[in-house]
C-alpha cells in the first residue's frame, strides 16, 4: 500500500498511530479477558447444570434401586412383607 509513491510507512504518523494503538491494544485485551471470563463462567454453569441434571437422571434412579431392590435392610417393602411371612 503506497500513497504518492512512498511506502505505507513513510507517511503514518507513528506517534499518534503508536498511541492510539496502545489504547486500542489495552482496550482489545481488556475486552478478550473479559469475553473469556464470561465465557468460562458460561461454561462452568452448563456443566454444572448438566452434570447436575445427569446424576439426577443416572444417579439418584440408581440409588433408589439400590436402596429399594438390592439391600433387604432398606427395602421397606420386604420389611412390611416378612412379618406376615413369618406369622
């Protein structure tokens, strides 16, 4: 890119340029650490909720089967049935 002949870094104003692009360089960084931030909470809360929402689906069905069907101490159901099994 040239102008009248001379190459682009001949006519740019290197000390407002400089200063300005320190200023847009400091703002630029600002704005990514900030988009980043935002987006790791972002993220941070979508596998909470989804790790969340797995156990309740995954887990806590395997724990009631496993409270109710597999230890007999627990299972209620056979609590209530043995007495009248055994009178």
């Amino acid at each position: 890119m040239s102008v009248a002949g001379y190459p682009f870094y001949r006519w740019v104003d290197w000390g407002k340029l400089g200063v300005q692009n320190f200023n847009l360089i400091v703002v630029l960084i600002v704005v990514v650490v900030v988009v980043v931030v935002v987006v790791v909470v972002v993220v941070v809360v979508v596998v909470v909720v989804v790790v969340s929402r797995l156990q309740m689906l995954l887990v806590l069905p395997a724990t009631k089967r496993f409270m109710w069907e597999e230890v007999p101490l627990l299972n209620f159901k056979s609590k209530k049935g043995k007495p009248s099994t055994i009178s």
